[in-house]
C-alpha cells in the first residue's frame, strides 16, 4: 500500500513545524533555479545546495515582491514564478561575485560535468 503524506511535520520539544507541500515545492523549485543560475553566469555561490536553495527563495521573493516587472509573462510551477526567480537568482549570484570578488584572490569559475 502506497501512502503519500501531505506534509512533513517536525517536533523539537514544544516547537512543532509544519511544512505543506506548497513548501517543500517551492524549495525544490528554488533549489533547481539556483543552480540553473549558478550555470548561466557561471559562478558558485557558497554551501553548494544549501546556498543554490537560498538564493533561488530569494531571487523568487526579489523578483516578486521587491521589484515587480509588469507586462511579462511568466511560467509558474507549483504558485512559482520560474523566469522572475532565475532573473532574481542572477542578479544575486552576479552580485555576490561583485562583492566578495576583492575579498578572495581566485575565483573558481563552474565547471558542468
């Protein structure tokens, strides 16, 4: 018999986290955008997939409700906006490289296997 849940709840103590589906979506989604921008400007941000997953939520989230770009249209997958969050992830992996690019004598440039 096959179950699937809807969710995954964590309890700690006291604290107990429910994340939906529409969560868990969202950050597989962010985790893909991450990385589809890490190969597009060709740049690693740090801690691998931890680091691709943050900055596909927050290019998601830059391009959705800080900076709004109207009169495009857009693919969503799961409520995600997939263009705007692979433009935000961009822009902040660019940025990123801009700012630690002083900071650090090498860079390493992406290598796709």
């Amino acid at each position: 018999m096959l179950v699937l849940a809807d969710g995954v709840t964590i309890t700690i103590g006291h604290n107990v986290w429910s994340f939906g589906m529409n969560v868990i979506m969202y950050i597989i989604i962010a985790a893909i955008v991450g990385i589809v921008a890490e190969m597009i400007v060709g740049w690693r941000v740090p801690f691998g997939i931890i680091g691709a997953i943050i900055v596909g939520v927050i290019g998601a989230w830059l391009m959705t409700n800080v900076i709004t770009i109207s009169g495009v249209g857009d693919i969503y997958l799961f409520g995600v906006p997939i263009i705007r969050a692979l433009i935000g992830a961009i822009i902040l992996i660019a940025i990123w490289h801009l700012i630690t690019g002083g900071v650090r004598g090498r860079r390493r440039r992406y290598r796709a296997a």
